[in-house]
C-alpha cells in the first residue's frame, strides 16, 4: 500500500467518528483530539475502524502513537506488511 493509500484509509476511519471533520486542513503533527475535539470514546472507536480497514491489531499500549495523522502514518508504515493490501471492508 503507498503513502496515498494509507492516508486515505487513515482518513476515513477518521471520518466515521468525526464526520463533520475538514480531513483536508489537518495539521499532520497536531493531535486529532486538539484538532477535532473527539473523546476518547471517539478516539477508541477510531482505532478499531483502522484495526478494521487495515487488518491489523494495534496494541493498547500503542494507542497514544495514533494520536495524530503523523503518528498514525509512521506506525502504520511500521506495522503493516511492504506488500500487504486493505482488505474489502
């Protein structure tokens, strides 16, 4: 999956716990939280969508590490296979 790719999909799982969020003006480093105001319940459901989308489990000590769209982008880059695809949702 490129760069793109994970952004958009990222992006997305954002968007079904923040709908009304402008994913367009995101401050990549910026916490989502600051940026958006989302509660951690959002916030926990915005990980297990990107477990979802991606096929992945995140542990729950890594949680503060996606944060942000940054934070999520590096992490992802480091935890999913080079070749791996986005499963159909």
């Amino acid at each position: 999956m490129n760069e793109e790719e994970l952004r958009s999909e990222v992006l997305k799982a954002l968007k079904q716990v923040a709908p009304e969020a402008d994913t367009v003006t995101l401050v990549s480093e910026q916490t989502f939280r600051d940026q958006l105001g989302i509660d951690s319940i959002d916030y926990l459901n915005f990980i297990v969508g990107l477990e979802e989308r991606l096929g992945l489990r995140i542990a729950e000590i890594d949680y503060p590490r996606l944060s942000s769209l940054a934070g999520c982008l590096g992490y992802l880059r480091q935890h999913l296979p080079a070749a791996g695809t986005v499963p159909d949702p």
